[in-house]
C-alpha cells in the first residue's frame, strides 16, 4: 500500500464493515467513491478485492461495484486515473469493472415466441403488472427484455432466485437488462446469479469482471476455460487465481 494512505483506507473499511443497513453500507459507498485522489481509491479496491473469504468485506466490495458499475459516482477521467494506478503495479484485474467494455455478443432478436398482448401493451402498463403478483405474468414481462420493466420486477417479492438465474443466462439478451439485474441490491449479490451474468457472453466484460473477485478458484476455473466468453474474461479469471496462490 502506498504510504500515506492506511490511515484512511483503515478508516474507511472501518465505517463500511460496521454498517449493518444496506441502505446505509450505499451511502457510505457513495462516500467513499467521492474520496480523492485516484491513488486512495486504488488502495481502497486493492485492499478489498482479495479478502473475499472475509463476508463483511464480500458485502462492502458488492456495494462498491454495484455502484461503480451502474451509477454515475465516478467521472471517467476518475476512472481511468484509478485504474491506471494500479495498472502500472501490474494489478489491473482488481479494476477492470471500472472500465466499460462491451460484451463479446452484440444483443440480437429473441428467439422466444412474441408474446403479441405484450408486445402491443404500453409501457405504462407494463411496469404496472410488474408490480402486482401474478407470477404468471412476472414471468412473461421478464421475458420482455425491457430494463425499466426488469428493474420493478425485480423488486417483487413473488419473484424466486431461479426466475433472475433464467432472465441473468437467456442468450440473446439486451445487456441493458443484464446490467440490471447484476446491479440489484438482493439478487446481484446471489452467488447463482453472478455466476449466470459472468457466464452469459451477452453481458457487458467489466460488468463480468467485477463479479470474479468473489468466486471461489472451482468456478473462477471454469471461467478461466470458458470458450463463449471474452477473452479479457479469462484471462482477468486466470489473474484473479493467481493473487490469491501464497
């Protein structure tokens, strides 16, 4: 760690891991990803990224990557400086979420069969049947690949974690949706959904990337091995494996 820095690094870790509110352990995000300059940042992420066995540090790193990845918390000059940082400590693979980066497949034309009542009903509409319980109809909106709609259903409490496992692995999917549903408070942070969002070639490589820190080295193999996916993927799974060898 760069000196100067442990102090405040310590400080910070300190405030996130006795947060026990979620709503809190955001804000307090939020606080730290408006810390400056870039080199605090970098000693933040690389302290957190390899100490994942450790649950209070797995839930304040989800925190910080669910905002890094779908907010607008850091400037992209912020971003690069970050990144470059660490880069040049040859430590790029604990910060490539911070980077946007396309998925290795573009999003195509569902191959599901069109659901015409819909297809042809308003958006309005849409997000109001979201909101309601008839899984029945949870399920064909999530079907929709439409983010505003996913983002309420996923707040529905009828929804089960393998309705988000489905929707995190259809192919084609609209990384959009994608960024949605690995971003969620209660199901971006399910292991089984990670692991679908990671595996899905559809989605966005820095968002996929984000999640690897927290695998353990059986699923960061198959990763690491996994043709579909992008190769930065792999090889980001390939570096990850190698930090944590003693």
């Amino acid at each position: 760690m760069v000196a100067g820095y442990e102090t405040r690094v310590e400080q910070i870790v300190k405030r996130l891991t006795i947060a026990q509110d979620p709503l809190i352990l955001d804000r307090l995000a939020k606080e730290f990803l408006s810390e400056r300059p870039a080199e605090l940042l970098a000693e933040m992420i690389a302290y957190l990224a390899p100490r994942m066995s450790n649950e209070r540090m797995r839930l304040v790193y989800q925190g910080v990557i669910r905002l890094a990845m779908s907010g607008d918390e850091l400037p992209q000059r912020v971003r690069e400086d970050v990144y470059n940082v660490l880069a040049a400590r040859d430590e790029a693979h604990w910060v490539r979420f911070l980077l946007p980066l396309q998925a290795v497949r573009a999003g195509g034309r569902s191959t599901e069969m069109p659901d015409t009542q819909l297809d042809e009903m308003p958006l309005g509409m849409r997000k109001w049947k979201a909101r309601l319980q008839d899984r029945s109809m949870l399920l064909r909106l999530g079907k929709q690949d439409d983010p505003a709609v996913m983002a309420i259903l996923l707040d529905n409490p009828k929804l089960l974690e393998l309705d988000v496992v489905t929707w995190a692995a259809r192919r084609p999917a609209r990384p959009e949706v994608l960024l949605v549903i690995a971003s969620h408070r209660k199901w971006g942070v399910r292991r089984a959904v990670q692991e679908a969002i990671v595996r899905n070639p559809y989605t966005p490589v820095h968002v996929a990337t984000a999640f690897l820190p927290l695998f353990d080295l059986q699923l960061l193999r198959k990763v690491a091995t996994e043709a579909s996916v992008h190769e930065l993927l792999r090889e980001t799974a390939t570096r990850v494996m190698e930090a944590r060898r003693p």
